[in-house]
C-alpha cells in the first residue's frame, strides 16, 4: 500500500474551460476552443489560429484577489494560480498542515509574455525599458509565484524538457512520494501563448491554418494553444488514514530519449514505444486491458506518424481505443501532459471517450483509426496519456481507477 501514489485532487484551466466541470462539458459536447487571435498583435492575426484561454490577466488577477499586482505576475503564473488552487481546494490541502508538500512545476515560455511587451519600447528608447518588463522572464519565477500563493515551501523546483514537461513533474513528484522524501505533491505544468511560440513553431512551418487534425491523412501541423494543470499526489496509505476522497491511481510510468533529433520524432517511434511500455510494465497492467489512449496526437505529419507505429508495433492487434484531444485544448507545450492528465482522469470518472475531433481521412500508413465520436458507458478502468517533446524525450502516464488493495 505504502508504495502506490494516488491522485487526491486537480485543477484545469485551458480553451474549453477554465474548471473541471467546465472542460468536461466542452469535451462531451464536442466544443473545441480553437479560434481566432484576439490577445496580442501580430501579423498572423487572421491567418493562424490559437488556443486562447478565455480570461484575460486582469480577470485572473481580480479573480485571485491580486489586483494591482500586475507587474508581478506573468500570465504563465496567472494560469498556473488558476489551475493549482483547485487541485489543493479539490484536496483538501491548507496551508501550515504537518504533511511534507513539494511543489513541482512545468513550463517552456516563462515570462516572455511580459518581456515581449518590454523589448519594442527599450529598442525605441533604452530610457524607457525598465526592469520589471524583464525580471519574470525565468522559467523558475511562476513556480515560485504558484509556491507562494499556495504557501507551499518544503521543496519545490521547475521542469522544463518541452512537450513531455509537466508528465516529467508528475513522474518526479510520485518518485519523491515513493523514496520518502515527501508525502505529497502538488505537480503539473503551466504556459501561456506568446508571439515568441507562435512565430517559432511558424518558422518550423508546422502550424495549421485551419485547426489541427491529428491522426488525418491530410494534417498540416499543430495548433499552439495555452493552459494550465496541477494534480495533488499523495502517498495511498496518507490519503486513507485521512480519509480522502481518492480521485484515481497513477499506476505507472515512463521516459525514454530518442537522441534523434532537435525537434523531430524518431521515424520508427523507438522512444514513444519505449516510454509506453515502461509505464505499462511498471503498472501492472495487462495491455489488453488499457481502455483508452490520450494520444500526444500534435497534428504534424511527423508526430503522428511516429506516435502510430510505435502503439501499433506496441500493442499489434489489440491497439485499445485511442484520440487526441489536442484538437479540444491546442497543444499546450509544457502544460501538456498535465492537461491531459486530468482529461485522463475525466475519462475515468465519467466512464466515456472523448473524439479525436477534425479527423476525417485515415492515414495510410497506419491500420489504426482514433476514435471520431464520444463513447459513453466504456468501461473506462485504466487510461494510458502520452507527451512527446522536443529532443526526443518522450514520457507516458498511466492512470488507473482507483480500488483498494
């Protein structure tokens, strides 16, 4: 018992939703929060979509109560406020509790919202830049601004390894919880878009002017989106002697490095594959028995095909139900994973499916199809969630319904 990491709460906000229950229903519905750029200027504005969340940063921070705290606060550490205090509300954490509480975070942008508003009027004038555009920029400073607002201080620390980064945190968070080093976790990840993001994956010319389409044989590319998510790890035995209500288990998990390329999957899936079957072997779990995959599923024509053969060759076939959400949220870049691991969790509580929406083409390379519309009633036991990054890294998450031993 004393070895298993279960999840007591989390907190979500992303495009479709900025709670649970909100996100939930845009899932079921089928409401995708993919749309035009509205919260910055840019020359895309017209041409390529976004993944916007619905809430500028004066409504976050009114909703926080940190009004007139602007210069603080990045929208990075708006979002991961938002999404962070529901998961500690959700388990019932308050601060100056006895418990070891480590808080681990995922980002790739920081604060570049702010510091792109800086640099055109310094490059203008350098008598007009001031420091405070640019003393959020690190990753690290929206940790430690969620850490702060949660009044969280035992341990925390930042992870940054691209797409795979709040799958990371969770992974390190249930390590810590397993070695002894703390009783509970507060991890997830947290980006915001920015004109930075959105002009770098455009000059990578991955970027679809229509909406992504994963797993479609005519994709075009990803669409960025913005986002934030926190689950609360515990140790099993913690969370029964305080009698919490026990939202689910993460039963396994896994990390491989392709070391293929900067930016690109592996051709064959060597590293997807890998990481998937260590997160299956380390649950337990008979692959058979998967109910359902959240694919990374980015839309690009490298992405998928290589996320494809390697659940193919994983699983042969017997490929479990499978979709990206990804049309829903945008890809979040680092809150990735934590998104889709709450999506996971919905998917196990509610007992359904959720449509790889767009897809309409079969790839022809692959004998596998997503599944195109939502399945109610699907006997929904153990979700496998996987986050592809950058460099090759690629990690898999596996959340089980939660049953006693």
């Amino acid at each position: 018992m004393g070895n298993r990491v279960v999840i007591t709460g989390y907190g979500i906000i992303s495009s479709i939703g900025i709670n649970a229950a909100e996100v939930l229903q845009s899932l079921t519905e089928g409401i995708s929060g993919i749309g035009g750029i509205t919260r910055f200027k840019t020359i895309h504005k017209g041409k390529l979509p976004l993944a916007e969340v619905k809430k500028s940063d004066e409504e976050l921070l009114e909703l926080f109560g940190l009004t007139g705290k602007k210069k603080n606060y990045t929208r990075t550490s708006l979002l991961g406020i938002a999404a962070a205090s529901q998961a500690v509300l959700m388990a019932g954490i308050k601060p100056g509790q006895k418990h070891r509480t480590g808080f681990i975070s995922a980002n790739t942008v920081g604060g570049m919202d702010r510091t792109e508003d800086f640099y055109p009027l310094f490059l203008e004038n350098p008598s007009k830049g001031k420091l405070s555009g640019v003393i959020n920029h690190d990753c690290g400073d929206s940790t430690d601004k969620i850490a702060g607002f949660l009044e969280i201080d035992d341990f925390i620390t930042t992870i940054s390894t691209a797409c795979s980064s709040s799958a990371n945190a969770i992974m390190l968070g249930a390590e810590m919880i397993k070695a002894g080093m703390l009783d509970r976790v507060v991890a997830g990840g947290t980006d915001a878009v920015t004109r930075f993001t959105l002009n770098g994956f455009n000059t990578l010319m991955i970027l679809d002017k229509e909406g992504c389409r994963p797993f479609d044989e005519n994709r075009a590319g990803l669409t960025i989106g913005e986002g934030s998510a926190f689950l609360v790890l515990e140790a099993e035995e913690t969370a029964l002697k305080e009698g919490k209500t026990i939202a689910g288990l993460l039963s396994g998990y896994g990390n491989a490095n392709d070391a293929y390329h900067q930016t690109a999957s592996s051709p064959d899936g060597i590293g997807a594959g890998l990481a998937m079957a260590k997160a299956i072997e380390m649950s337990g779990v008979v692959p058979g028995n998967i109910s359902y995959i959240n694919a990374h599923g980015t839309g690009t024509q490298n992405n998928d095909l290589s996320e494809g053969i390697a659940i193919q060759r994983l699983f042969g076939d017997n490929v479990p139900p499978f979709s990206s959400t990804k049309p829903y949220t945008g890809h979040t870049l680092g809150a990735a994973a934590a998104i889709e691991a709450v999506i996971s969790l919905l998917s196990i509580s509610h007992n359904c499916i959720f449509p790889n929406l767009r897809w309409i083409t079969p790839m022809k390379e692959l004998f596998i199809r997503p599944v195109a519309c939502l399945q109610r009633d699907a006997g929904v036991e153990h979700v496998l969630s996987n986050s592809f990054g950058f460099g090759g890294n690629n990690s898999s998450l596996l959340f089980s319904k939660y049953k006693p031993l």
